[in-house]
C-alpha cells in the first residue's frame, strides 16, 4: 500500500541524482526511439555519468555496502 511505496519513494530518493536524472531521461527519450538507437542512448548517458569523479567515488563507495539495505550511503 501506500506505506511500501513511500518506503520505495524514499530508498530511490537516496540513489545518487545524477544517476536518477540521467536514467530518467534516457528512459523518456527511449520511448520515441527505436530499441537499438534506445540501448546506444542509454549506453552514452551512462557513460557521461561515469565521467564524473564523483559518481566513481559514489560507486565505489556503494560496492563496498554503502546504501544497500538501508545503509548509510
């Protein structure tokens, strides 16, 4: 019910931004592309986030545990 999807709202929220924004987007541009041009999409905007030092750091940092389960991110 409601209670697990403002649970939900609240571990997505969690999830580093520029990571949300950029699938988000992909998502919304994918819908008017074909599955191939949609998947190249997807593949350059992930690669663009990845660009950023700070996401590698953020990336690190959630292999070693940090945001899974509810933990400290």
């Amino acid at each position: 019910g409601r209670e697990a999807a403002e649970q939900l709202a609240r571990e997505i929220a969690a999830l580093p931004q520029v990571c949300m924004r950029s699938d988000r987007l992909s998502a919304l541009e994918g819908m008017s592309l074909a599955h191939d041009e949609a998947m190249a999409n997807e593949f350059a905007r992930g690669m663009a986030v990845l660009a950023d030092p700070g996401v590698v750091e953020g990336v690190s940092r959630f292999r070693g545990g940090a945001g899974r389960g509810g933990a400290p991110a």
